[in-house]
C-alpha cells in the first residue's frame, strides 16, 4: 500500500477510513486521472454509510488533492494524483566560502512574528502544538514552591535534576550518558555556538550539508569561519564519498550534521552511513557537531539513531533542545559534549552562564509528570498528517515539475520549483498577499538553491493556510508563463 494512502487510513473517524479507501484506489491505479469516481448516493449505498459521511469524504480528498469537484457533474480524480512526487535531487556542494547572508536571513526572521501574515516560513510550531496548559500549570507550581531558586541563578552545568531527565530521555536515541555528561544550554543555537567556538578558530573550515540550518551561517558569519558545503541527498543526507575528499583536500576542523529529519531537506542519514562518516571523522581526527534538533519527531515513533550513540572516544558534540517539541519560548537546549565538556562548561559560564531558572524547573516539572510522550505522539501523528496534506495542495497548486521533499519526522517541507521561478522575487510577492515563506537561498553561501523554498508544516491546517498555499502556487505558476 503507498505509504501516503496508509496515512488517511490511519485516521479514526468513519469519513476519514471511507477517504483513505478511495485514495488507495486511485494510488493503486483503480481509477485514473480524470476518472469520475462513485456518486456521493452511489458510494453511500456500496459502503453502506451515509451520504453525509460520504460527502466528508469526497471533501477531504479534494482537500488532499486527490478530488476535483465539477458542478453538475460529480468528483473526478484530479490530474496527476496518481503519480508519485520524486524528492529533489542531490545538491553540489561548494569550495570553502565566507557567508554573507546575514542580511537576507535577518530580514526573513522580521516577518516570522507577524500575526496579519500565514506563517508559513518560520521553523516555528503554533501555540495549537504547544502543550500551553501543563507548562502554565507547572509554571506556576514551581514559581509558587521553588521561588527561591527560580529567581536565582542556575549557573552551568544547569539544574541537576533536569540534566537527569535528559539523561533518560537519550536513551531513546540510542545515547547512555549521565547528569553529569549533560550542559544545559539556551535553546539548540547556543549549543552550536559554543561547540563551534570550541573546535575552530578565527579562519578555520567547517564542512556542512548542503543545504543546510541557515543559523550555522549566521554563526560563521559572527566566528569568521568558512563553511565547505557537501553534495547532500535529500533523503540520506550528507554525501560519504564527497565529504572524504573534502577532507583529504581541506584542513577541515568540524564536521557539522544532522542525521535525523534534517532541516531544511527532512533527510535522515542510515546508520550505515554514519558509522562510515563516523569512521572518517576518527581517520582524520575531526570533530562532530551533530545538530538533532528534530530527532523527538519521528513519524513512526521508533528508537531510532544519531551518530552520538556511535561515540567510543567522545569526538561528538550532541546538540538539541525543546524548542520545537515543547515549546520555544522557554529556550530550553541542551548538549552533550563529550571530550570537549569542561571547554563548553567554561565558554557557557562566560557567556550566559545558563539557561533561564524558571524555565529549567518548569520544563523539569513536566517532565516528571510524564507528559512528554503523550504529548509527543499527538503531535508526531499531527505533522504527519500535515505534511501530507500541506505536500498533496503543493503538488496539484504548484507548476508542472515542481519536486517536493518526503521527511520521515519533523515538520518541514522541501520545495524545488522549476529553475525560471525566482523564489526572493516569489517571497516577496507572498508578502504583500500575507504569506511568508522562506527562500532556498539562506540555505547555503551559493546561489544553488535560487528555485527553493522551505516551507513549515507546523501550523493549524485551516481555510487560511490552504488558501495561502494555492496562492503561493498561482504566483509560481504566473512567473513560469511569464518567461
């Protein structure tokens, strides 16, 4: 069964398993292009179900693009719904380059806040993914009873008992550490601040994916490093061959990834594949910073792994946090650094010296209430469910041609539209109809990915972003005609 026709059926509701029937059908070539499917009347008698239920049905599936509604005539499979999306293809890569960026980045980043826009840009999940009761809750609990130490602070390595949680939670990617191996940071980007000021000077190389996490130009920018970009496949990630000759060439000081859901590409890296670059790190004596950010957000769940859980000699600085599994108000992260600890123990106290009390004893609070993984199965099963849907309008809205990332966790899309769309002219355009997006571009120090754009998939799916989406789709199709 295709694995996107399994996804409607996962869903409970009668309506719902009556849609996933069908569009197994058409995925399994039952009814073809511009076929007409059963009447409402005629389908409610074969399922014997109402034609309420039925008209839910035909409207969900127009919704996932699978359905065209004719007036007067009934539904008719939409063109091309039977054909499979491929991902887009393997990136080039680049020599060491100074990224000069910033300015774009931070002028996309000033649009992510803007209620009077759709938000479809901005790697941010809404207030409807974020557990807002249970945090308020445990907020004010440990305000009431903690006080004193919430309002003081919580020098580095951070608060013990919360370290611990996270101790436990590793296990899940495989990863046995103590308390004692964990620093609390603010959020994921100080993680990588820090790991990088650790393992590189002034001038020093760093190869990463391409493309990759705009923010690791915007600290390369600030460090004054050069980022070496490595052919990346958007569904395996980072390319084994292209990076061993990148560092046979190059004096290359840290390899930064990440292995599991990938941003902007949504690629995990096999594990066979990490323990080969694993491998070629050791050969070569460089570090790992691995980002893994996303790795809670699995779609199916499973104990899955990151090349920290590979680290026999402590080469691999984790890097992670709960901002976009909890909440990213609370700028919670954390690292596991490994032989570098006490160096990012020292550059933390002297920078921060740690992430916010009150946010350290909330989020610990939480957690010890045993609402992490409920709450991670409601929201894994919703982005699902949204990337699915958000990729089914993109395919039947945007031009002919257009290629579209398939993760297996996070929230994030990656979208190749033909190469005479130029997505900042397109950004910009989505602007002034109130919807952001962000271009391709910031993603790497090269002009590569003029035709990309990132698109976020954690947002409620509502009239407004479906709306959003086919006109992101019209103004696309406009600039390939226009050419």
């Amino acid at each position: 069964m295709p694995q996107s026709a399994e996804k409607v059926l996962d869903k409970g509701t009668l309506y719902q398993q009556v849609a996933g029937e069908i569009a197994e059908d058409i995925q399994n070539g039952l009814y073809v292009s511009g076929q007409k499917v059963p009447s409402v009347r005629k389908l409610s008698k074969q399922r014997s179900v109402s034609i309420s239920t039925v008209t839910q049905a035909y409207a969900l599936l127009e919704d996932q693009g699978f359905l065209i509604a004719k007036p007067q005539a009934g539904y008719f499979v939409r063109e091309g719904a039977n054909e499979p999306v491929a991902p887009p293809p393997m990136s080039s890569g680049s020599e060491p380059t100074i990224c000069c960026k910033s300015d774009m980045i931070q002028q996309m980043l000033s649009h992510c806040n803007r209620t009077d826009m759709v938000n479809l840009g901005a790697a941010i999940p809404d207030l409807a993914f974020i557990p807002a009761k249970p945090l308020q809750t445990y907020i004010q609990k440990v305000t009431r009873f903690n006080s004193r130490e919430v309002f003081s602070y919580q020098f580095t390595p951070g608060h013990e008992p919360l370290r611990a949680q996270i101790a436990r939670r590793m296990r899940y990617s495989n990863v046995r550490c103590s308390a004692e191996d964990v620093i609390v940071t603010n959020g994921c980007s100080e993680a990588l601040n820090i790991a990088l000021r650790a393992t590189t000077q002034l001038g020093d190389i760093v190869a990463v994916e391409s493309p990759c996490y705009y923010g690791f130009y915007q600290l390369a920018d600030v460090l004054g490093l050069k980022l070496i970009e490595i052919p990346t496949d958007p569904v395996e990630g980072i390319s084994f061959e292209a990076l061993k000759l990148a560092l046979q060439q190059w004096d290359v000081k840290a390899v930064a990834l990440t292995c599991r859901h990938s941003n902007p590409t949504g690629a995990s890296i096999p594990l066979f594949k990490q323990k080969q670059i694993y491998q070629l790190c050791k050969v070569y004596d460089v570090p790992i910073i691995e980002d893994d950010i996303y790795g809670d957000l699995g779609f199916e769940g499973e104990k899955t792994h990151s090349i920290k859980a590979l680290d026999v000699d402590g080469r691999v600085i984790y890097c992670s946090s709960f901002s976009k599994t909890i909440a990213p108000g609370l700028r919670v992260g954390w690292t596991v650094p490994g032989r570098y600890r006490d160096k990012l123990e020292w550059l933390q106290t002297f920078n921060t010296f740690s992430a916010a009390s009150l946010s350290q004893f909330a989020l610990n609070a939480y957690l010890e209430g045993g609402h992490y993984d409920r709450h991670l199965r409601t929201v894994r099963t919703a982005y699902q469910e949204n990337v699915y849907n958000f990729k089914q309008l993109i395919k039947c809205n945007f031009p002919e041609g257009t290629l579209i990332s398939e993760p297996r966790g996070g929230f994030i899309l990656w979208v190749c539209l033909p190469e005479m769309v130029n997505v900042v002219a397109l950004q910009e355009r989505a602007l002034m109809a109130g919807v952001t997006i962000v271009p391709g571009e910031v993603f790497s120090g090269t002009d590569h990915f003029k035709n990309y754009l990132r698109i976020s998939c954690a947002v409620p799916w509502t009239d407004d972003v479906k709306n959003a989406i086919r006109a992101l789709g019209r103004m696309a199709c406009e600039m390939v005609s226009d050419k």
